[in-house]
C-alpha cells in the first residue's frame, strides 16, 4: 500500500484576496489488529498539536514547523499494512478559515497551566532552593509544551507569557535576594596579570553563580584571591572587585551570568570545558537549554549549604566539585 500525497486547492475564483492559511490534512485508517500503531499515531499528532477533526482525520496549519511530521506519521501507518492521505487544503472563505483557526485556540490549555502555576507560586517561601529550581524546570517545560503548539497567539499567549516572567522573577527574588539585572553593553577583555593578589567581594550565602565565579577567578584568573561575602552589597569596599550584584565590576551582561562574563573578559572562552561549565552555571542561575549534569550539582550546592553555614568553607567543598566537572567537561571520553 502507497501513501497518497495529494493537493487539493479551492478555485482561486473563490478565494479572497487576503488569501486564508494553508493547511495539510493526514487521514490515517489502520487495521483493527494495529492498536498499539494507533496509539503511537494518537499522541504524535496531539504532541505536534494537530486538531482532531474525527478519528483518524488530523488538520495541522501548513506553516508549523511539525508540519513535515505528518509525512513521517503517514509513512509509520503504511508500514503497518494501514492507508495514508496526506492532502493540503485550504478554507474557501475567511468565515472557514477563522473555523479552522478557532480549533488551535490554546486558550484552555493556557488557562490550566496558569491556575496549577499562581498555586505554585504560593509555596516558593516554604521550599528549599533545588525544590524551587525543580519547581521552576518543571513549570518551563509545561509551558513550552504549549507555546510550541500555539499556532495562532492571542491575547492568552501575551497573558501566559507575563505571568510565567513574574513567577521566574519571584524565584529569583526569594532563590538569592539582591540577584543583578543584566547590564547593557559590551564585555572589555582585561589583562589577568593587573588582577592578581586582589580582595573580591560577592554577595553571601553563596549559590550557582556566585560560587562557580569565586571558583574560576581562584582557579583561573587569580590563584591568591581573597573573597569578601556581603550581607549588602552596598557594604562593598571601593577597592574590592564585586561581581554578580548590580553596580559590580564583574556582572551580569546582556543574556551573559557573571561566570560567563568572567570567561569573556579574561580570555577563557575559548576554554570547551570552561565554556561547557559556564552552560550549565547558565541554565541554573536563569534558565534555559539545560545539561545533564545541572541537577546533580544542584543537589550537591543545596545540601553543602544545609551543612556549611560558613561560605569560604563551601567554597573549598563545592571547589572540588567544579574541579571534577571541570574535568568531565573537558574531556573527550563519554562514560
């Protein structure tokens, strides 16, 4: 059995000038003995997002990016001795247009994920901070579920978007009071041998990003640093070097953390391991492509500081940490 790939098109004479959206169609029959191929077929198309327009018949607007998916679900129903069309239709007016549209509105799934969302954010004071990190990861990937799928954003997905911005700025308020708003601007590359044997000062109980770039500036840029931890960071001294707090010498800028601004201003960026650290010090510290390793440390940071109340004390501990990460990220073998 051959999959049909068909075009169907309505008469351009019927069409109106504001031409509507394109829209491919994959109708699927499978055997009766076929139904773990029917389930598999079943979430891939709800994952891509398609409507259901009745069993078996899946509308996807042409201009998704998961449009090419379709070709791939119609070639798996062929394998199982089933038929495939995959046709690409268009409505005949705007009136049948808006119909095919108002299938994709997100409005709902928006609107749950809100409500589990304002609940959550009323339990951030009594978690821990790996707890509101896991909290957090696990609200990113809901979300991104269905901006994915979001075909047409409304005004849900202006709503949804502000909503998810003020519970990441919660987090961040209640993770690490004081945490810095990324400067504009440039990164100037500085010479390592005019920054040796000099007092640093960062804000205390250290986390992610603080305790990484205590880390490298010891490890990589000055090996006889001494640190200052800040109750304020106003407290600074004027010749202390600050980093990750607003004002700081060294802090964020642009969609950089201070560990990655660090890398650049001392030449280090061109360091894979130190550059493959500094994703995962990222992905921790505000969010975004994460890496493997990222939850454990996490584990590792969150319980040395229920131990340690003293941070040049987790300092060395989590050191040894980022040493070995160091390690692993730098070499070339896989585990």
């Amino acid at each position: 059995m051959t999959a049909t790939y068909a075009a169907f098109m309505t008469p351009a004479l019927n069409v109106p000038n504001s031409a509507p959206n394109a829209w491919l169609l994959l109708i699927v029959s499978l055997p009766t003995s076929s139904a773990t191929a029917r389930m598999r077929i079943w979430r891939a198309v709800r994952t891509l997002g398609c409507a259901a327009l009745r069993d078996g018949a899946y509308l996807l607007p042409a201009h998704a990016e998961q449009a090419m998916q379709l070709r791939i679900l119609a070639d798996d129903a062929l394998q199982e001795e089933g038929q495939a069309w995959l046709l690409r239709v268009q409505a005949g007016d705007a009136a049948e247009d808006s119909a095919y549209r108002a299938l994709f509105d997100r409005t709902p799934d928006y609107t749950r994920w809100l409500a589990e969302l304002s609940e959550a954010r009323k339990t951030l004071p009594d978690l821990v901070a790996a707890e509101r990190s896991r909290l957090q990861r696990r609200h990113a990937r809901a979300y991104d579920t269905i901006r994915k799928i979001d075909f047409f954003p409304n005004e849900a997905t202006v709503r949804a978007d502000a909503q998810w911005r003020d519970f990441a700025a919660a987090i961040e308020a209640t993770q690490s009071p004081g945490e810095p708003h990324a400067a504009a601007g440039g990164i100037p590359r500085r010479d390592p041998s005019q920054y040796q044997g000099r007092l640093w000062a960062t804000r205390r109980n250290l986390w992610v990003d603080r305790v990484a770039s205590a880390w490298l500036i010891r490890r990589f840029i000055d090996p006889h640093a001494g640190f200052l931890w800040l109750a304020n960071p106003a407290d600074c001294p004027a010749d202390a070097l600050g980093f990750d707090f607003d004002g700081a010498t060294f802090t964020h800028v642009g969609t950089r953390v201070s560990f990655e601004v660090l890398l650049a201003s001392f030449g280090l960026d061109d360091n894979p391991g130190l550059v493959r650290l500094g994703a995962m010090v990222h992905a921790l510290d505000v969010g975004g492509s994460t890496v493997p390793e990222a939850s454990g440390f996490e584990a590792i940071l969150a319980g040395a500081r229920k131990r340690l109340a003293d941070d040049d004390a987790l300092l060395t501990e989590v050191g040894t940490v980022l040493d070995s990460l160091y390690a692993h990220f730098s070499g070339n073998r896989k585990p």
